[in-house]
C-alpha cells in the first residue's frame, strides 16, 4: 500500500514540474532541438561553451563578418536561459526528498544498518 502511494506521489511530482519535455503528452518545449533531458543539458553547454569561444575571440580578429556580435552572443545566451529546465530541477529536489522520507520511515533492518 505504501508503494502505490509513494507512486501517487512521483506521478503528482510529474505532472507538476515536468514542463519542458514529455513524449508521453507530447510535450516538447524545445522545438525539437531536444528529444530528453539529457540532450537538452548537453545544448546548452555547448550553446555556452560557443559563446564563450566567441565572447574570448571578439576582439581577436580586426575583420569580423558579423554585425552586433555582442548582440548575437547576448541573444543566444537569452536562448540558453529560456531552455534551462527550472522546474524539472524542483522536481529532482522533490523527488529526492520524498526518497528520503521513505528510506527514513523503513525500518533499520531494511536500511542496513
């Protein structure tokens, strides 16, 4: 009985925090750059890593073909921080507090201790 309503609990967890991407509501806040979560966090890095390649050599080369480079670098940094999945964060740290309360509330023989 315990477990169904642990599993209650994580399903009320989703439905609350995961925002950016479900495919099983077909939800994709992405516009498909990402298919999962792992794919997202590796985006963004490399949206920040290319940014601060391009931040580091602006002033490194007397010919640039771009116009407004720090208006360029400044929006896809905007980009990079609508994509950061905020609320699937919560829902980790929820998550992980709700598995504590059910590894504190097993008795210690389950616990191993």
């Amino acid at each position: 009985m315990k477990n169904k309503n642990f599993i209650k609990q994580l399903h009320k967890l989703k439905r609350t925090h995961i925002e950016m991407i479900d495919p099983n509501q077909g939800i994709n806040m992405t516009c498909g750059l990402a298919s999962n979560y792992s794919e997202l966090i590796n985006l963004i890095a490399d949206l920040l890593k290319t940014s601060k390649k391009a931040l580091d050599g602006l002033h490194v080369s007397e010919e640039t073909y771009i116009t407004d480079p720090e208006y360029n670098i400044a929006d896809v940094i905007g980009i990079v921080i609508k994509l950061l999945p905020f609320s699937e964060m919560k829902f980790i740290d929820e998550v992980i507090s709700l598995l504590h309360e059910k590894e504190e509330n097993k008795p210690r023989a389950e616990r191993g201790l």
